[in-house]
C-alpha cells in the first residue's frame, strides 16, 4: 500500500523520531492545560464559547455542558477528519473558544500544529487521554495508534469522565452540574453498548464478516466480536490496490457474505469493484447500508448524535448481514430513510 495516514508537520519523519514528536506535542498540550487550569477558573458569562474537532467529541461536551456552554463543532457531517485542513474562520473560531476538546490519537493530523501552539493560552484537551494501551489498537503497518475508540462505546464511555473532569477544572462552581450530566449520560451509553452487543451477537457466525471501506470498525469488531475487513488502511489517504480487493473478494465467495458497506464520508469505489468482483464469480453481493465512520449523520437528527450513529450502524450491520434487529434501531428513532439498502454511486 502507498501512504497510509494523513500526518502533520514532522510526521514524515522515521518511526522512532515521530514517536518522540508525538510525546513531545502532547506533552505541550498537557502542560497548556494544566497552566489554563491552575488558578484561572472561568469568570465571564454564561454561555461560555466550547470548541470540538469533530461530531464524537462535540456530541459528549454537549451532553455534560448543557447551557452551560455554546459548543462550536469545526468538522462537519460528511467531512473526513483525516484529510480535513483547517481554514482561516477555523483558527479564528479555535482562538475565540474558552475550551477545547478534541479526539487526539492523530485522528485531527492537520490541526495538531494549531492546537499546540492554542494549548499556551486555553485549555485544550484530548478526550482520549484516560485510555491506556490496552484499550487501543496499534497498527502495525503504520506504527500509529487506532483513533477510531468511538466505536467500541464502553472505552468511548471513558472519554465521559475527560469531559466531565476538564469542565469542572474550568468551571468549578458548576461542577455538580457536570458531574449529574455526565453520570446520566453515562447510564444511557452503557445501554447503547449492551444493545449493540446483543443485535451484533445475533449476526449468523458465518455472516459475521464487516466489510467496509476503510479500517475505521476495528474496536468495534474487537468489542463486539464481528470480523472486520476495511479496503483501505486506517487513514482513507491510502490508497487500495487489485490484491487487496481480491483478497476481500475470497472472503465474500468463500463465506457467502451477503453484504458489503460504503461510508458516509469515504467514496464508494472500492465497495463498487468488490460487488463486481464476487458477481464475476457467481456471488451476489449488495450494498447493506451506508455506515457512519469519522463522522455522524446531519445535525438535527438523530444520527447526528454519538448515540444515533452508534445505534443506526450497529442496526444497519445487523439486519444485513442476517441478525436480528428493529427497524428503528434501539429507541425506535432510526430514520427509515437511513435503513434503506443504499446504490452505488456511478
């Protein structure tokens, strides 16, 4: 495969000295914080002006601020973090904020320079920061960590409790607010993950084969214990090549997979060349829905919450791949435009 992630300035350097710039940015971040936090609580006026990179983090910080806060999200529904590049009104919008949260993990590669350097003057935070290594998947090729937790939504749950402590840092005289919400919260993502457990656990073993357009369902295969085959590498610069996409149609043949998946915010091509591949064998094989990956559905929504995303892809998975699962998903709320088995794109 060529390139396989999206990196910032300094990240096309050997292995062992991008390990070090990793440590050393997020060292930066880390005392940018702890230098906001210490002595400075808030002291203006309500609703205080939060930031988030991407619909995952914007969706907690709302969920545990309330009306406590304005929260700007600067990746939009249907934009691809990996390859997003920061535009003017986005470092205006970064420098304007109180708060910053964002998912780390490089999953923002091209604003890792920006945060930095806005970490000096305001708290800036990785919602990330309490999971250990246990809890991600490291790419071996790449040598990066998944940044794709949110879809394993137990380890998402950790992310919670970072916003719920960096929100009380900031705005002590608040914090029981944040505190209540973010338990609340908490109780209705641990039902989340014991729905998606039960609707992915009765996929038939055969079928259990998630086939996507890039590896951005890898904690969920490990969470929920689904095989996950994605097309491309974990950043979508990568690129697929004939081998990789006749080694995913083998599998398709091989254990009469009814269903492959395109993403929301990644091109359909490769899902396209493997539907025509297993048809040249005398296997037939659809579209089974179009799945959220690095960002949710349309604000407003329902999928345009953590919990809608999470619901609609793991009821989406399930109905097609032949489990069992309602139509609205968990609550009922599912759009029955988004259940609808999607074309391909020509």
């Amino acid at each position: 495969m060529s390139k396989r992630w999206s990196a910032p300035r300094g990240m096309d350097l050997p292995l062992r000295h991008r390990c070090r710039w990793i440590v050393s940015a997020a060292a930066v971040l880390i005392l940018g914080w702890a230098a906001a936090a210490s002595g400075n609580a808030y002291k203006g006026s309500y609703p205080y002006k939060a930031l988030a990179t991407v619909g995952m983090v914007a969706d907690i910080v709302r969920q545990v601020a309330g009306d406590k806060a304005e929260v700007t999200q600067i990746i939009g529904a249907g934009v691809d973090p990996h390859l997003y590049n920061p535009t003017r009104g986005d470092v205006a919008a970064l420098i304007k904020s109180d708060i910053i949260f964002y998912a780390g993990l490089l999953l923002e590669g091209q604003m890792t320079d920006i945060l930095v350097k806005i970490s000096r003057r305001r708290p800036v935070i990785a919602v990330t920061e309490l999971l250990q290594v246990g809890d991600l998947i490291r790419d071996v090729q790449s040598g990066h960590h998944d940044p794709h937790v949110w879809m394993d939504v137990s380890r998402w749950n950790l992310a919670v409790k970072v916003v719920v402590d960096a929100l009380v840092a900031f705005d002590p005289v608040n914090d029981d607010v944040y505190r209540r919400n973010g338990e609340r919260y908490q109780i209705r993502l641990q039902e989340l993950d014991d729905y998606v457990r039960r609707v992915i656990g009765s996929i038939p073993e055969q079928q259990r084969i998630l086939v996507t357009a890039h590896d951005a369902f890898n904690y969920l295969g490990r969470a929920y214990g689904i095989e996950v085959l994605g097309i491309q590498g974990l950043s979508t610069e990568s690129e697929a090549g004939l081998k990789d996409i006749n080694r995913i149609v083998d599998v398709l043949v091989s254990r009469r997979v009814p269903a492959v998946f395109v993403e929301s915010s990644v091109s359909d091509k490769n899902a396209r060349a493997l539907i025509e591949g297993a048809a040249s064998r005398g296997h037939q094989v659809i579209v089974g829905g179009e799945l959220f990956s690095d960002a949710m559905g349309a604000a407003g929504t329902y999928e345009g919450t953590y919990m809608g995303m999470i619901d609609h892809n793991a009821t989406v998975i399930a109905r097609a791949l032949g489990g069992r699962a309602p139509a609205g998903g968990m609550q009922g709320k599912l759009s029955l435009a988004h259940q609808t088995k999607v074309s391909i794109r020509k």
